[in-house]
C-alpha cells in the first residue's frame, strides 16, 4: 500500500480538542459559576396566551423569606427600553418586545415579574406568592385564524397580523405555466418544534465596579448580545461585557438575543451584586424560541419527461407574539421561499412569502432554519411529478438537477452555487442503497402485503453568510462579519478566540487545525478559548455553520499575520534572516535547529524588545458570498 504523506493539521484527523475537559468534569457552564455573594433570580410567567394585565401583587412574595427584591415592568422604567429590532426591509414591522410585561401579554410563558433572593429555591417558592390578575382576551394560534378577516390583533401595529408580505417573481412564469403539459400541485405543512439542548439558557450577570456589567450567557452570539444589552441599558458599547460561558448544545435556540439577558443585567446594577439565573426545563419549553409551524402550497409547470418549467409557491410562517433580535419575523419566511427551487434549474419562479403574528411563543432558528421546510416542498414537488407522470422519482430529479456543466449558476432567486455535482451526489447514493434492487424487493413486498416506502431526498444548504446577505434582508443588528483574535501567550503557545463560540459543534478543534496550518505549528500548540466581547471582535456568532467558512478563515489570515510577526520579531533579535528561521513546538529554530530563543521568551517581551512587532493580532473576514454544500440521502421505511 502507498504511504500517504501527511496532509498537514486542516486534513488531518485528530480527536475532539474540547472534549477531554467537559468529559472531566471541568467545565464552566452557567450553574458552575458560584461568585460569592450570588442572588439568584425567579421569573413569573404569564399562565396564559393573551390577556390584559390588571395588577400583580407582589406583597407576600416581597415578605417572604430570602426575598431581597421584587420587580414588575414600572421598576423599569426609565432606565430598560424593549428590546428592539432594526430592519431596513420596505414593509417589515417588528413591534419592540418588553423586557417585563406591562398591560398585556401576548404569549403563555411571557415574563411579567422578577424574584431575587438568597437561593434558587426561596425564589421559586416566592414566584408562588405573587398574585398575577390578567384579564383573558382573545387569542390567535393559527394561520387561518391571525389571517381572518376581523381577527384579533396581536399587536395594534401589525394590522392584518401580518409582520410581513414577500412577493417576487423571477423569469416568465406565465409562459411557463402556458407551455405546461401537466400542473402539479401540492401542500407540506410542518409542526412547531423546540430544540432541547442538554443546558438550557442561563444568565449570570455582575457589576464591574466601573458603571457597566459583566455577563455570562449560554448563547451562540455573544456580541449580538452585547450590543443589544448596551442599546436597552442605555450604556456605552465599552460598558458591557459578554462571556460565552461553555454552551452545552444551541442548534439555533441561542442564535438569539432573550429578554433574560437583558433583565439580569439590568438586575445586577439595580442591586450592585451578581445574580443569576437558570432556566428550568418548563420554562424551556414555554419561552425558549419554537421553530418550523410552516405551511407551503405550490404549483409547477411540468412537461411529460417531468422537466419542471416554472413554479409558483406561498409560504405561512407562524412567527408568534415578536419578532426576535437580531432576525425579526424575516428569517424563515426569507430563507424558505429563496430556497424552494433547491438544486434543480427552475428559471421561472415566483413566491408569496407571509410572516404572521399569532399568540404563540416567538419562532427563531432551529437546525437548518428555513432550509428544511424548503426542502420538504421541493422534494415532494419530486414525488408527486413522478407519481403523476408514472416516471421513476430518481429520473425526475435528474431531468431536473442543475448540472456540474452549468456550474457556478446563479439561481432564480440570486443564490450563487459555486461548485457541485448533484447528479453525481444523487448516483453514488442509489448505488450504496442498492437502489434497483430495493425497488424490485418493494414490487415483491406490496404483492405480500408488506409496505415498503423508498424516499430520496436531493438538497442544496445556505451556509456561512456575510454582511451582503443581512444587509440585503435588512437585517441591521447583524454585521456578518466573524473576527480572530490570535497572540502568543507567556506560556510559548499561541492563543486563539474567535467570535464563533464552541456549542459542542468541535469548532474548537478545527479553529487549531486552521490557525496551526497557517502559523506553522501543531495542533496542540493553538490553545482556542472561549469568547469573550472584551478580548475579541467585532462579529456575529455561531450559527448558520459560519464556524468552518468565516470565523476559520479569520483564525487562518490571523495565524498567517502571527506567524510573520513571531519571526520577524525573531530575526531581529537573533539578527539572523527571515528565511532561515521557523517556529518549533516552544522555541525559534534556526535551519532547523534550537536557536537558543524560547516562544516563551518572545512573549515575555514589549513590542520594543522585539525590533517593534507586536505578537499580537486581530483579522475580520466578510464572505463576500455564502457557501452551498449539498447532498442526496435514500432511505428504506417500512410501514408495520
């Protein structure tokens, strides 16, 4: 067998870096951090969907014991606006979102007070005491029924409970529909759901003794939490600092900025003490952001051979009482209909898109926002075109694939796919299926009763987006930019944060692989910490696998940048040439021996001890597109 050469620390597989830690025990999540003097926060939510709030009386849970303090929405005024979303979409409104409940409620599970005491479980047992007087008003769950004529309104500002209307039309679908054969037509309707990472959220927040705050949060967008605790606090950017504690699991459930975060803040400069709080399971489930509650009609222009020429679409997404920080009601209602053409060429398209305002908990992404329900609607599009034409459901997707030929190609609705071969995609996957054989094996099995359902599934994702994509969705609290921030540590290893926090999708590990290829160096000589506002940024956060395409490629251009300051800083202080030098595992080689200078040593050092090169460095990177990696999966069900 032919030895391979090594393909450096990118291709290289190597064991999880993160793991050995968190399986030790030694992890930092929210309820592992215990500062003395810690309060912990309660939080009482509204028992139901829509309601206008009377009075709360707070005077037992205020008497009772370890209660320290009590706050209802008029503590706030003044110094806690609502949290706020900024859109520059035409025709987009999302009404701001209060941090407390004040005279309505919109949702069950909507906080509408706040219990601080000496223990968790004093706050609990206070949260009991409060009695909430809420007036039942009308409430609307459903598409039909937020879309009825005359139904209630969520929010006055929302007239038709309609957040926002997209309508576009790509090509000649008239035309299309004109020269049509057949017209196929179906529905897919998906379900609310709600991520359960194994943490859910939680908040630990103190005073910094300078007029700002200190926040811990289990969030996968640390700076947009920053930026949105300033805004409402009212205080300078500089005076607020997040910390990505370790995030036991997101999925897209921490993509997001929570009035929690808000509130603790606020809480922990209201009573100058740290204070915390964690979410219960109940809560979770009530409050913590739903997603998917989409239903999609569409309607396509076939030929006879099945080849698609032009389709019409209408998306309803269920986006609940608020649109949520920083993606407003636009997110799934956006993705879903630009990517419903998928991986097949479909010139002419045209899709009205509704986000609809409903008495439920506010939506928010969840693994592969958007693209799943997209996904769902053209690959049933697929089915239903070969069960009408009698054709072979894998004919019809090749027939209508976008070809490697074509590639790049420029999708109707303005997505550009860089690369790829999805008739290859669909090919090796039939053949690891045994896809002739099955089929045969299905005829066999229907004649004896037995049910057996064959399901190919062809997709294209929507990944690592940059500031284009937010700035075109006029989604204006998101810069989509990611920034590394890397420097040689006294301890002769190169240190590493990213704006991309680690959730448990191993970016830690690919962070190293990426900044060692780059500076030279092993893997196990980057040591990548976790975010924090205060040591790196500007930048976006952990979501839509941004992690491997714009915060990798920072941590890359920056080792890049380390590398040639580490060795310039070498050769003047060795007053040897740059080329003869190279960074070992602790010390500067020269031609690849010792050269008797320690990384330690360089660390040690000012900028003037090192001929003037700083051995620290920071690189924002802006994808100037998204990346669209795709796949096919086939899979065998049988119906008992």
């Amino acid at each position: 067998m032919t030895k391979m050469a090594d393909p450096g620390p990118i291709g290289r597989s190597l064991r999880r870096m993160e793991d050995g830690r968190l399986l030790r025990g030694s992890g930092q999540f929210i309820d592992d951090l215990q500062p003395e003097g810690l309060l912990y926060v309660g939080l009482l939510r509204s028992p139901i969907a829509s309601g206008r709030v009377a009075s709360l009386d707070t005077s037992a849970a205020r008497a009772a014991p370890g209660v320290l303090a009590v706050f209802t929405a008029t503590d706030l005024e003044g110094t806690c606006s609502p949290l706020t979303v900024h859109l520059t979409t035409p025709g987009a409104v999302s009404p701001p979102r209060p941090i407390l409940a004040s005279d309505r409620v919109r949702f069950t599970g909507e906080i509408v007070a706040a219990v601080v005491a000496g223990s968790r479980y004093q706050a609990e047992d206070a949260l009991e005491l409060i009695r909430p007087d809420i007036d039942p008003l009308p409430a609307v769950t459903t598409f039909e029924g937020a879309m009825a004529a005359g139904a209630p309104l969520v929010h006055d500002a929302v007239p038709g409970n309609l957040y926002f209307v997209g309508r576009r039309s790509f090509g000649d679908v008239r035309s299309a529909f004109a020269e049509a054969d057949v017209v196929v037509e179906g529905e897919v309707t998906h379900p609310r759901v709600s991520a359960a990472p194994i943490e859910g959220r939680g908040v630990m927040a103190m005073p910094d003794g300078a007029g700002g705050v200190v926040v811990w949060s289990s969030t996968q967008v640390p700076h947009l939490a920053a930026d949105a605790i300033a805004e409402t606090l009212m205080l300078d950017p500089g005076q607020v600092r997040v910390v990505a504690a370790d995030v036991g699991g997101g999925f897209g459930i921490k993509a997001q900025v929570y009035p929690e975060e808000i509130l603790l803040a606020w809480i922990a400069r209201r009573m100058s003490q740290a204070v915390k709080w964690t979410e219960a399971r109940s809560e979770h489930f009530q409050a913590a952001s739903h997603a998917r509650d989409q239903r999609i009609r569409f309607s396509a222009a076939v030929r006879n051979d099945g080849r698609v020429l032009g389709l019409r679409a209408t998306v309803l997404s269920n986006i609940g009482a608020y649109g949520i920080r920083p993606f407003g009601p636009l997110l799934d209602p956006m993705t879903c209909a630009g990517l419903i053409p998928g991986p097949y060429d479909i010139r002419d398209y045209e899709y009205e898109s509704y986000a609809i305002a409903t008495n439920k908990c506010p939506e928010g992404p969840y693994r592969g926002v958007g693209m799943v329900t997209a996904v769902l609607a053209h690959e049933r599009l697929m089915d239903l075109i070969a069960a009408r034409l009698a054709l072979d459901p894998a004919d019809v997707r090749r027939v209508n694939f976008v070809t490697n030929a074509q590639m790049p190609y420029i999708a109707a609705t303005g997505h550009p796919y860089e690369s790829g071969d999805y008739g290859a995609a669909l090919d090796a996957a039939l053949a690891a299926f045994g896809y002739a054989g099955v089929r045969e094996e299905q005829v066999r099995a229907k004649a004896e009763g037995r049910l057996l359902g064959v399901g190919i599934g062809s997709y294209v994702e929507f990944t690592g987006a940059g500031s284009s994509t937010f700035v075109g969705r006029g989604m204006a609290d998101i810069p989509g930019t990611d920034t590394a921030h890397m420097w040689l540590g006294e301890d002769g290893r190169v240190h590493l944060q990213t704006t991309c926090p680690a959730i448990g999708q191993g970016v830690h590990t690919t962070f190293a692989q990426v900044a060692a290829a780059s500076l030279g160096v092993e893997p196990e000589n980057v040591v990548v910490e976790q975010t924090d506002t205060s040591r790196v940024g500007p930048g976006t956060g952990a979501f839509m696998s941004r992690g491997s395409v714009t915060a990798a490629t920072s941590a890359y251009r920056a080792g890049g940048l380390l590398r040639e300051a580490i060795l310039n800083a070498a050769s003047w202080r060795l007053d040897q040439p740059v080329e003869r030098l190279s960074i070992g595992a602790s010390a500067i080689l020269i031609d690849g021996q010792p050269s008797g200078i320690t990384l330690a040593q360089l660390a040690a050092s000012d900028p003037a001890g090192n001929g003037g090169h700083a051995l620290d460095v920071s690189v924002t990177y802006d994808a100037v597109q998204a990346s669209h990696p795709y796949a096919t999966h086939v899979c065998l069900v049988e119906v008992d």
